[in-house]
C-alpha cells in the first residue's frame, strides 16, 4: 500500500496515540472508582448508626470518575470507529483502482463490475457495492503469468543498508551470434 493513498503518517499516528491515551485515561478511572465504589459499599453496609465519617467517600468524586470515564471511553471507542472505516475506504480504493487498471468497469445495465476477457466474453465480476469481492473474482479470471526475477525483486523489499543489485541483460542467440 503506498503512503499517497493512505492518510498521512503523522496525522494517522495522532489519531493512533489518542485512542491508546483514551484507552489508559478510562482504564486507571476505572480502577480509581472501583476503589471509591468499594469505600462507599463499606460505609454503607456499615452496622453503625451514624456515618462516623462522612468525608470518607466523595460522592462527588464518583460522579465525575463515571463522567471521565465515559468521556475516554466514547473517545477511544468513535476513534476506532474511525479508523475502521478509514481502513474500509482505503481497502474499497485499491480494490476500484485494481479492477479499472485491469480493465474492468462498473456499469449501470447489466449492473455491476464487469471485464471482457482478450477472448471477447464479459464476466460479471460482482456488485458495485463491494469491489473487493469483483477484485478476487477478476484475479481468478485474469491470465497467469510465471514471475520473472524483477517481479520477484520488486514484491521483497530490499534490507535498508543493502543496495539493490544491477542485473545484466540475458544473452540471447542473436547478441551471442553478433559477437
């Protein structure tokens, strides 16, 4: 997947780091009013007659601890909404792009991707709703042809520190024959 078709990096990884922060915030809330939950349960299940002593437990600070809570909470969970449908878009964009360089189109009557064969026979591929599905359809129907090294070169991305080796030209019988 290329970076021009993805957001930007620094902008996905805010989004990233906020939802991890939100996610952290919720949870030591969470553990801060379990805590004050259990104080009040004990004060109140308490066999005394009167609250010996009332400041022991904030009320006020559960109440805001919920309200913390379901502000990070919220925040984290719409942000990996978010993200979800980011990745969807991205996946729906590659797979459009993948189909139309292969030829394929989304018509209106017959509805949905389509692609004609060299043969001349027009398969239909799959809704226009869900290119991904007309995508793996089309990768079925498309020829297959036998790697060549460059191929393979290009899908392995070469280590940092090593650069890519130049390759000679193959000798073929006519530049064999010319020397």
């Amino acid at each position: 997947m290329s970076q021009s078709r993805t957001m930007p990096a620094p902008a996905l990884k805010s989004l990233v780091e906020s939802t991890e922060e939100a996610k952290e915030l919720a949870k030591d809330e969470i553990k801060a009013l379990r805590k004050d939950l259990l104080a009040l349960e004990r004060l109140l299940s308490s066999k005394k007659k009167g609250l010996t002593d009332p400041d022991a437990v904030s009320l006020h600070d559960i109440v805001h601890g919920a309200l913390e809570i379901f502000r990070t909470a919220s925040l984290a969970l719409e942000n990996e909404r978010l993200m979800e449908q980011m990745h969807d878009a991205v996946e729906r964009s590659l797979a459009e792009d993948f189909l139309q360089s292969h030829g394929a189109t989304l018509l209106k009557e017959p509805e949905g991707w389509h692609w004609i064969s060299p043969k001349g026979v027009m398969h239909h591929l799959g809704p226009g709703e869900e290119p991904a599905k007309a995508m793996a359809k089309l990768k079925r129907h498309l020829p297959r042809t036998p790697k060549t090294q460059a191929d393979a070169a290009m899908d392995e991305e070469p280590a940092p520190e090593e650069a890519p080796a130049a390759t000679e030209p193959k000798k073929t019988a006519k530049t064999k024959a010319k020397k």
